[in-house]
C-alpha cells in the first residue's frame, strides 16, 4: 500500500493562529484522507531558516493535523486522541 503524501511551504510565524488556520486549510483542500482510530505514524519533514528553532514548530504543526488525524469540529485544533 503507498503512503499517503502532502507537502506545503509555510511561511510567517506558526505563534500565530492564522499559521495553523492556513496548514488546516491547506489539508482539507487537499482533501486528505483521517486515519482510521489507532495507532499511526507520520513523517514529517522541517526545514526552517537561520534563527528558528525546528523545535517550536511540533506543537502548533501537530494541532494543524486534525483533518488527518480526526477531529471534533467544535474544536479544530485539538486532533483526536484515541486510548
């Protein structure tokens, strides 16, 4: 079975809620498909300029990933979390 691939280029500060509102929307547009429940796992590559730490950018990327990982649309920025 192939993976599932998406790339996108991103660019000002992921501090801010317009960064995730765009990586979402660029996911929905992209029409990916949400995991089944369980455990997964993703490859995810960064590549940031001079000065940034690639370390801030988990927690905000991640919480952009709903339309992937599921979601409750009441709340689009906390990805499902299965037990």
């Amino acid at each position: 079975m192939a993976s599932a691939q998406f790339s996108t280029q991103m660019t000002g500060s992921y501090e801010r809620k317009e960064w995730k509102q765009e990586l979402r929307g660029r996911l929905l547009r992209a029409r990916v498909a949400t995991v089944e429940p369980g455990p997964v796992a993703m490859e995810i590559g960064l590549t940031t300029g001079p000065g940034r730490n690639w370390a801030n950018l988990w927690k905000p990327l991640i919480d952009s990933f709903g339309p992937v990982l599921g979601e409750d649309p009441a709340r689009p920025f906390h990805p499902a979390v299965t037990a």
